[in-house]
C-alpha cells in the first residue's frame, strides 16, 4: 500500500497525469451542475400542482364551505398559474447567474481557477446550482490545455458531461421521484458533489496558498464584451440555446396535457438526445483537427439544423415522434457549442491577454440569456 500511495503521489506531480485529473474534477462538476439543474424537470410540474391544489382547496373550505360550483374554474387557474410558476422557477438560476458573471469573470482572473471551483462546489453542495463551477471549470481547461486540438478534444469531452448531466437528469430524478421520492435525487447528487470537492482538495491544493502562479494580469470583462468577434460568439451561443432552453421548462406540462406521460415518460424524452449529442461532440472535434480554419462553419451548420429541428416539434403527436426534432435540437447544439467554445480562447489568444475567467462568464452569460428568456 505504501508504495502504491507513492507511485500514485508520483502519478499526480506529472503535468500530462495531474492535466487529466484536472479534467476528471472539472467534467464531474459540469455533470452535477446540469443535473441539479435539470433533475427537477420531471419533478416540479407535479409538485408544484400538488401545492397549488392544497393551496386552493384550503381556501375554497375557507370561503365556500358549502358550495362546489367554482372547481371548475379554480382548476383553470390553477394550469394557468402552473405554467407561470415553472417558467419563473426555471428562469430563477439564469438570472442570478447573470447577475453574478460579471463579477465572477472578474473574481477568477484575480485569484485563479481552483479556488472558484471549490467555492462552485460548496455552492452546489448546499443548494443546486453555481455560476462559479461552470464559468471556472471551463477556464480551467481553456488555460491547461494550451495547443488547439488538445484544448478542442478536452472542452468537448467537458461539453458531452454538461450533455450527459443536462440529458440524463430528467429520467434520474422522474424514475427515482415515482419510485423512491423527491429527496434522494438531490441527495445522491449532494453527495457526488461533497466526493469531487474533496478530491479537487486533495489533488489541486487550492488552499496551499499557491494561487496566481505566474498568471497575468486578464482583459477587463467590459472589454471583451465589446470586442466585435468575442460578441458575435457570444450572441450564437445564445441564439443556439434558446430552444432548448424554452422547451425544458415547458415540455414535460406539454406532453402531461397532450399525450398523457408518466413522470418517467416525461424524464425519458431527454435521454435518447445524449447520443447525437455525444456525436456531434465527437464529429466536431475531429473535423476541428483537420480543418481549423472552418470553425465558423460547423457552427452556422448547427444552428441550421437546431432551427429545421425546432419548427418540427408542435406537429410531434407521440412520445416517438417528440425524440426526433428533439435529437435533431441536441445534436446541432453541440456543432455550436464543440466549434465556437474553444474560439473564444483563441481569440483571447490572438487579441487579448491568455486569461479565461472572463471570457468563459461571457459564454455563461450568453446561455443564461437564453435561460432567462
């Protein structure tokens, strides 16, 4: 045991080796930032309907204890308020992180990469969600993986974890919430978390006193804001999610109503979307090897195809027809994401100073944008 504790000790001082676990930490915490997120999408339509109808009936005792004659009508109000009620709930995490980016772009140039993950960690530990996790995780690999097709390979494999954790979440939470409850989701999820701080503690030492290692001094965030080519990224990342991002909050209500879906029903819809995901991801990459200068392009094709994908879901009548555009969605997203991420460390590259923290609080901006719509 002792001497493989030492050659593990060995292991984790090597760049190459300690790069990957780097990786490993970052993708856990992008799983369980998106899967926090997303567990409640089968959860909360019923759950909140739950509250509603007590709510009501309380008050219906109070005021009529008599009468029956407005249920009818209380029962519209109530799916009308529903829908109110979810999308304000769902758009609740997106706010805030757009009003903590700027400060949390500016935050990570200052002290590093390391100790804003931990923060984003704790954060998601205690609640469900962080602007910290994501925008620092993402830095994180932008400034380890320095040569363009490493730094392509290793943001798409963070971009199929924030896939797999947004995808996976709804049949997790909708199977577990049927069969189990609406509290072990998030404790299962809490503990994952509580495991990968612990191991960012134990390999990264971000409370060594170490930060800031010959880092420089990053880009204002006002400054890339306006910077012409970090914008029109930043607006295709916005653009590209607003689709899913009306969907998620909405689908599960949608397919209760029009098709009569169980909780795991609903939950399932997301899941056969990983694989052209993970595809699109992998087609990307590779694509990106070999023709770097047509990034531009993989990105326009996706949103193509989120856009024909889109128009097709109203007509979807079945739970069979609904997964095509859905996968059609999910797949053009990852033509976008997998293409123009890695852009924006190319152009702080080329025109401004080797410093992530900011830019990628740009790219959390853009998709909280489309959130928060």
């Amino acid at each position: 045991m002792g001497q493989r504790t030492k050659q593990l000790g060995t292991a984790m001082k090597d760049p190459h080796q300690q790069r990957r676990i780097i990786l490993v930490i970052v993708c856990v915490a992008l799983l369980l930032d998106n899967m926090l997120y997303m567990v409640i999408v089968p959860i909360i339509p019923d759950y909140l309907a739950e509250l509603e109808s007590e709510q009501s009936e309380h008050v219906h005792v109070v005021m009529h204890p008599n009468s029956s004659a407005n249920s009818t009508s209380q029962d519209k109000s109530i799916k009308d308020n529903l829908d109110v009620q979810i999308g304000v709930l769902f758009a609740s995490k997106a706010i805030l992180q757009l009003l903590v980016n700027p400060l949390s772009g500016t935050f990570i140039d200052r002290v590093g990469y390391d100790i804003p993950l931990l923060i984003g960690l704790t954060v998601m530990f205690v609640v469900s969600a962080s602007a910290f996790a994501d925008t620092s995780g993402i830095a994180m690999i932008a400034d380890k993986y320095t040569e363009e097709s490493e730094r392509s390979t290793a943001l798409g494999i963070a971009l199929a974890f924030i896939s797999f954790g947004s995808l996976v979440a709804p049949p997790f939470g909708g199977i577990l919430y049927e069969f189990v409850g609406k509290k072990v989701p998030f404790i299962v999820l809490a503990c994952i978390c509580l495991a990968d701080g612990f191991l960012l503690l134990t390999v990264i030492k971000p409370l060594s006193g170490r930060t800031r290692e010959n880092m420089p001094v990053g880009t204002p965030i006002y400054r890339l804001m306006i910077d012409p080519y970090i914008a029109v990224v930043a607006g295709a990342l916005t653009v590209c999610n607003i689709p899913l991002a009306f969907l998620e909050p909405t689908i599960a209500n949608w397919m209760e109503t029009t098709m009569h879906s169980s909780q795991w029903e609903m939950g399932l819809t997301w899941l056969p979307a990983f694989f052209p995901h993970v595809l699109g991801v992998y087609i990307t990459v590779k694509l990106a090897a070999k023709h770097p200068h047509l990034q531009w392009f993989y990105g326009a094709l996706g949103m193509v195809i989120i856009g024909a994908s889109s128009c097709t879901v109203p007509a979807c009548k079945t739970f069979g027809q609904l997964i095509a555009p859905l996968c059609g969605i999910c797949f053009g997203i990852a033509l976008v994401d997998t293409a123009l991420l890695p852009t924006l460390a190319f152009l702080v590259d080329v025109r401004h100073v080797s410093v992530y923290g900011s830019v990628y609080a740009i790219a959390d901006i853009s998709y909280s944008v489309a959130y928060a719509m």
